[in-house]
C-alpha cells in the first residue's frame, strides 16, 4: 500500500523538526556572514517570502540566487545533470492562458509557438514551482553582495529612529515593554560588538511590531502557548532581518523555546509556515521605516524632478512624454518582463532603484549592476511603443513590448541524468 503524499507544509515541518531535535536547524546555526542575503530569484530579481523563503533558507545554501530549470537555461547557466530541485509553492493572482481570436482558433508567434497572455484570476490559485540554487548551476560566477552605501549598524540605527521606539538602556535584561512602549536593552559596550547590540534591539522592535498589531485585541497576557508562538514569529523575522541588512543571528537566551517549538508544532504542522508568514509581515513593516527614511530624504529631489519633466512635453501632443535616457530607469515606469510587470518606485542614490513586481506586489532594491536591471533596460528600450498610463497610477509610465510574455511552466524536479 502506497503512503499518501503529505503537503509541503507537513514536509517542511517534519524536516524542521528533526532539525531542531538534531541541533542543525536554521535557528541553530548562528549567521555571522557578512555576504548574506535573502533568497531571490535569479532572473527577475525580487526576493522570495513568508514560507518560500524559509524553504530556501533551510536548504543552507551559501548562494542566494534561485530559479527553475528554464531560468537558469535563458541564463545560459543550465542546471547540472543529476541535480535535485527544491520544491516551493506560493499563491499567485495571475495565470497565462493561450490566445485565441475572435472566431477560437489559436493566436501563433512568428515561431509557431501558440501566443499567451496574462490573465487576473478572480480568486488568486497555488502555483508549484520546483527551484534550483546558484550551485547547482553551471558556468555561474561566484556571488557576491553589492555593498550598501550605509553600513548594517547605521541600518539599523536608521530604523530605530524612524519607528519613533523608544530605547532606555541599563541592566543586563533585554525585552519590550507594552506598558512603557519601550525596548529594554543593555549599553551597547556589553554586547560583542554593534552588530550584535542591533540584531537584539530589532527582535525586539519584532515584538513591538506584534503587539501594536494586536493592539484591538486581548492581549495574551502570559500564556505559555501564546508566548512560544510569538518567539516562533520574531525569531523567524529576526533570521530574515539577518539575512537582509547582514547582521547577526543567534538565538542565545531563547534556545530554552527549541523543544517548545518542536512540540507546537508536532501538534499543528501548519503552524510554521503561519509563522513565516506573519514573520514575513513583520519584516515588511520594519523595513518599511528605512524606505520611509529614503523618501524623506528623496522627497526634495523627486519634487525637482516633476517640475524637470515640464520641459519634457510634446508640443501639441497632449501628453507629458518623459526624455528617456537609454542607460538609466525613470520613476514611475513600469516594464513588462518575464510573465510580470515592474514598477520603478525610486531612483535613488549610486544608480539604486526602489522596485515593486507588480505581480506580486514585492518590493525590492535592485542596483544597476544586477542582472534583471539589464533586462529591464532591454526591454525598455525595445518596446515598440510609449505610453503614459492614467488608469493604475496617475503618472505611471508603461512600456508595451512588442513580444508575447513566456509562461513559465512546472518542471520536472529532478534533472535528467
């Protein structure tokens, strides 16, 4: 008799639990690495999230880079022969549907390939996607992380700032305080270093961030379920951080919780990627304060760059045509590629970009070395025709591409020997 297929989210669990039991999980393995980061896709460069991230990053991995087997070919950085993929799954509120005309019969390419197009669902569907790491990949240049113009101290500083927390030193005691809306932190001088002081004042901006979302409701008070599962949650979220602004990872004073997550989540197998999600929100929300930061002081030179754009019209056109520079991406214009469409939300400072998948709805930094910033500008600068869109966004510009968009199919797991 055959056993059934268990979901992913069991699977994952299973694996984490043994991990945890085994002294080798995630949380376990401490994060000192200064070339870390988040998973991301290789071709369209947006980070993976909530429970696909926390997939990818259990496979430890020291290549942030993934992508399905197609990916890495159009790369030309074909998967190796007998390599085993990583299976994810995410909900999607878009899918490619074949073209037909008026009167049903197929809509071909130049190819003979049939055309498809992308199609908002009414109700958003689970797509599987099998990936594959940068390792496993061939002819691919080592990674390494571009250097951010802050370092992962004032990162953090900035942040703490901007969340308006207040932070009282003294003590050897570190905690939020809901009363007091405050973060209880050692001096800096007691902590190993100040990488090692930030990794602790933003878990502990993660538990800040969880009670004010549980602000309208009762509060949990000291319920030992309630308070394993909100460790879950801020350590998760503190692992991401980790990876993100390359700080520091440890669980030091909260390995005592490793058998307690073991057991809640032995009995609910769904709860860690509950967890990862809601971990996933609240690294949103933090690092929501740095791009609040970033706008502020961007504020002055997009107000410049508006009043710029007058000199940029269209005698008798009607309509405000930006002055495209071929080597660079324009604020607000938003570029079809690869089955999604990519919204430039800032230019900022050392050709950096504030992108968004509109697909998606991710938002990422992406440098004007990484990859997808060429195939942005490619396509960009192929589209057949310029138009400013009123619809979506007042004052998005959206490049329609003379190319059909590929639809990216599910592949086989494992590569064919």
């Amino acid at each position: 008799m055959s056993t059934p297929f268990k979901p992913l989210s069991e699977q994952i669990t299973g694996k984490m639990i043994a991990d945890l039991k085994a002294g080798t999980s995630i949380f376990q393995q401490p994060n000192n690495s200064l070339n870390s980061a988040l998973p991301f896709n290789i071709e369209s460069g947006h980070r993976y999230a909530g429970p696909s991230a926390l997939i990818l990053l259990m496979q430890k991995r020291d290549d942030p880079r993934w992508g399905t087997s197609n990916q890495a070919n159009r790369n030309h950085t074909a998967v190796k022969k007998g390599t085993t993929g990583t299976l994810i799954q995410f909900m999607s509120n878009y899918e490619y549907q074949k073209m037909v005309d008026g009167e049903g019969q197929p809509v071909l390419k130049e190819n003979g390939m049939q055309r498809t197009e992308r199609v908002r669902l009414d109700e958003p569907k689970q797509v599987d996607a099998w990936l594959f790491n940068g390792e496993q990949m061939r002819k691919l240049e080592k990674w390494t992380k571009e250097p951010n113009v802050l370092s992962p101290a004032e990162r953090a500083q900035a942040i703490l700032d901007n969340s308006k927390v207040v932070v009282e030193h003294g003590g050897d005691d570190m905690f939020y305080d809901r009363q007091l809306d405050a973060i209880i932190i050692p001096e800096m001088e007691q902590f190993a270093d100040p990488e090692q002081y930030y990794a602790g004042a933003l878990h502990l901006l993660a538990h800040r961030v969880i009670a004010q979302d549980a602000s309208d409701r009762p509060q949990a008070g000291n319920d030992p379920v309630s308070l394993i599962s909100e460790e879950l949650r801020t350590n998760l979220a503190s692992l991401f951080l980790s990876k993100e602004l390359n700080l520091p990872y440890d669980l030091n004073e909260h390995a005592g919780y490793v058998q307690s997550w073991s057991a809640i989540l032995k009995d609910d197998p769904a709860e860690l990627f509950k967890a990862a999600s809601d971990a996933q929100k609240i690294v949103d929300h933090i690092l929501g304060f740095e791009q609040q930061i970033e706008e502020k002081k961007e504020a002055g030179q997009s107000l410049l760059a508006e009043q710029g754009n007058e000199a940029g019209k269209t005698v008798g056109s009607g309509v405000d045509t930006p002055k495209v520079d071929p080597t660079k991406l324009i604020e607000g214009e938003v570029i079809p590629h690869n089955g999604t469409e990519f919204k430039v939300i800032k230019a900022q400072k050392n050709s950096v970009y504030q992108m968004q998948d509109l697909g998606s709805e991710r938002k990422f930094k992406m440098s004007a070395k990484d990859e997808l910033f060429g195939f942005l500008l490619e396509a960009r600068n192929n589209s057949q025709e310029l138009t400013v869109s009123r619809g979506a966004a007042a004052g998005e510009t959206v490049y329609q591409g003379s190319g059909a968009v590929e639809q990216i199919q599910n592949e086989q797991y494992q590569i064919e020997r």
